[in-house]
C-alpha cells in the first residue's frame, strides 16, 4: 500500500483522497505501481489547481459575462465533487466559493453601472428630445438644420433603453425634426413663389426701362426711372440667377439714358455759363447808367440793354438771383429818377391825382420789393407770378402819370 498527505492506494489497488468529510474513492489503478497511480492524480489535481487559477485571472482581468462565469465554476466544481483528483479538494472548493462571490460582486458591480448608463442614456436622449422640439419652432433654417443633423449623430451613439422607452423619445425626436422639415418646406416653398413672382414684376420694370431709355423727355423720364427704382426695391428679390440678370438690364437701360441725359445737360450746362458771361457783362453796361444824370438818355440805353438781355437765354440756376438782381437795382435806379423829376415837375397835377396815383404807386413799390425779397430767396416762380401782377398796376401808373404830365403841360 502506498499513500501521501491527501491520497492513499490500498492492496485492491483502490486509489482514496482525503477529504473534510473523510476519504473518498478517487478510482481504481491496475496499470502500475501505487506511486504511479497517486502521481497521476495528483496532476489531474494539479490540472484544476491551473484551471481555476486561470478562471480567477479571467474573472478579474476580462468582460466575462457573469453567466458564462457561473458555467465554468459549474463545471469545475462538478470535476472536483466528482473525486477524480488526489489533493486539497476543499481548498479547491474554497477558492470556487470565492470565486463565485467574487463573479456575483461583479454582477452587482455592472448591473448597477448599467444602470447609471441606462439613466444618463435617457436624460441624454430626453435632452435631445427637448432641444429637438425647440429647433423645430426655428426659423434659422440653416443652423437649425444644421443642429439637428448634429443631434441625430449623437442619438446614434447613445445605448438604446428599454423598448417602450426608446420608442417613446424617438417619435417624439423624430416628430421634431418631421415637423422642422415641413415648416422649412413650406416656408422656402413660399419663398420660391414670392420670388417668382418678384421676378414676373421685375421683368415688367425692365421691359419698361428699356423702353424709356432712347427719351429725351429729361424731367419726366428721370422721375419715371426714379418710381421705377422704388417698385424695384419693393418688389423684393428674384431667383438669384434671374435677379442677376434682370439687374444689369435694368441698370443698363437707365445708364443708356442717364448717359444721353448728362451730355445733354452738360452741353446745356456749357451754353448757360456762357449766357452768364453774356448777362454779367450787360450788367455791367446798365450799373455804368447809374447815378442818373440824363433821365430820357438813361432810359433809351437802359431799353437797349433790356432787349439784348431778353435775347440771351438761361443761365445756371445758382446764379440767376444774382445776375437780375443787379438788373433790377439799375432799373429801380431810374425809376426813382423818373419818380424823382415828376414829382418836381408836375406838384399841382400830383396833388390833384395824389389819391390815385399814390395808391397805385404804393401797390407799384409793395409789389417790386416783394419781387426782390422773392427774387433774393431764389423763388422764381413767385417772382415771376408777382412781375405779372407788377404789369398791370404799373400799366395803370403809366396811364395816371401820363394824365399827370398833360395836366402839368
């Protein structure tokens, strides 16, 4: 018989392990010496010892599964209750308690991970869930878009929960980004028709341009083309291509007749400077008649000079107020002349008509200084309207001062 510390093999050639509870039959050996048959057992034990060993290290260092954990304990804890070892069998069943309580830890351990990822997948996803159903209210079409493109990439990449709940936030997300989609839809759609419409309404503006581009009706055309502009703008924006297009045409068509317009102007501008120098320099002519010192030579040359200036046309609107102001101070001059030499030769006949004549000399006076207070402002038209009026009275004044004069003779 021959036996160790943990097996012992009788005369049978019975091989027995010892165990807690006592020994137990390993197995039989006829093959050999009783020192083989322990030795062969022994590294079947020695083989669990290894197995176990490498269970331990797999259970501590890997993403084993605790089920399939629980398998393999099962299965090497079936080989050693089975017997077939010769050594420390419940040193063996200790380490596979262990590591039982160490996989069920484990479990613990990732159930309750799992579920903090569960709850930080769901307030992901419902936050996902709640900035989608704003940017669906957006109108920053391309951002928003742009936004939930983003989100959709970072849905993916969450861990899904469970169904009901899953499938709960994703028609909601998906409602979202559904309802988005329609109101760019529908507002670009819109868009497309105001467009098109702004186009119709700009090709109208530019058929006309076009059509006013050959007039020479400088005033009225270029307050055309000025309306025009402002239906321009308020007709909006046209696709980008026929916006483009209809453009340069319009501006085209107006830069044709502005063109025209400007070389006429500046011919007509060059003609007036001229008139002015032609204006000034008869001015000077009449100044040179003042003082007055021969009433009727002064009159005869001051006609003369009247009648070249009535013979130039016009001159630059600027400087109109000036150039007949100093016309007007001559003409005055000799009026006052005139004035001057009836009073002193006619006193009794003034005296006799004084209620006439002097009425009509004072609307004659009110009115030639309300023409040079018009004149001084540049309102020519008022200027214009009040020599008209001035005609009349000072017609009626004639007639009286020429009654006067007979009277006088």
């Amino acid at each position: 018989m021959s036996s160790d510390p943990w097996g012992r093999v009788d005369e049978t050639g019975t091989v027995y392990v010892r165990t807690a509870d006592g020994e137990k039959v390993v197995g039989s050996w006829q093959a050999g010496t009783p020192e083989e048959a322990l030795a062969y057992f022994e590294r079947k034990y020695e083989g669990l010892v290894v197995e176990i060993g490498l269970l331990e290290r797999r259970v501590r260092t890997t993403d084993l599964s605790a089920k399939d954990a629980q398998t393999a304990i099962d299965h090497i804890r079936h080989q050693v209750d089975e017997h077939h070892a010769v050594g420390d069998l419940d040193a063996l069943r200790t380490r596979l308690d262990k590591l039982v309580a160490s996989v069920e830890s484990r479990r613990e351990e990732r159930k309750v991970a799992k579920a903090k990822q569960t709850d930080e997948a769901r307030k992901a996803k419902e936050d996902l869930v709640t900035e989608a159903e704003q940017l669906a209210q957006s109108d920053q079409w391309r951002s928003a878009g742009e936004r939930l493109r983003a989100l959709v990439d970072t849905w993916k990449g969450l861990p899904r929960l469970d169904r009901k709940s899953d499938d709960e936030l994703w028609h909601r997300f998906s409602h979202a980004r559904s309802a988005f989609s329609k109101r760019r839809k529908a507002h670009f759609a819109a868009l497309d028709a105001q467009r098109e419409d702004a186009r119709k309404v700009k090709e109208r503006l530019v058929a006309e341009a076009e059509a006013l581009s050959k007039s020479t009706d400088w005033g009225t055309t270029a307050a055309r083309y000025r309306e025009l502009m402002a239906d321009w703008k308020a007709a909006g924006r046209a696709q980008r291509e026929a916006e483009d297009d209809l453009w340069n045409r319009f501006r085209g068509a107006q830069d044709v007749f502005f063109a025209a317009r400007g070389e006429v102007f500046a011919e007509r501008d060059a003609e007036q400077v001229e008139n002015l120098k032609l204006k000034e320099e008869l001015a000077d002519e009449a100044e040179k008649l003042v003082p007055v010192t021969d009433l009727k030579a002064a009159r005869a040359a001051f006609r003369s000079v009247n009648e070249r200036w009535e013979a130039i046309g016009h001159v630059p609107r600027d400087s109109r107020p000036k150039v007949e102001g100093r016309m007007h101070a001559v003409e005055r001059a000799i009026q006052e002349a005139e004035e001057t030499e009836w009073r002193r030769t006619n006193p009794e006949a003034r005296a006799r008509a004084a209620g006439l004549t002097g009425q009509l000399q004072a609307a004659v006076d009110k009115l030639r200084e309300q023409i040079d207070a018009a004149r001084a402002a540049g309102n020519n038209a008022k200027a214009d309207k009040l020599a008209r009026e001035l005609e009349g009275r000072q017609a009626l004044l004639d007639q009286a001062l020429k009654g006067l004069e007979e009277f006088g003779g």
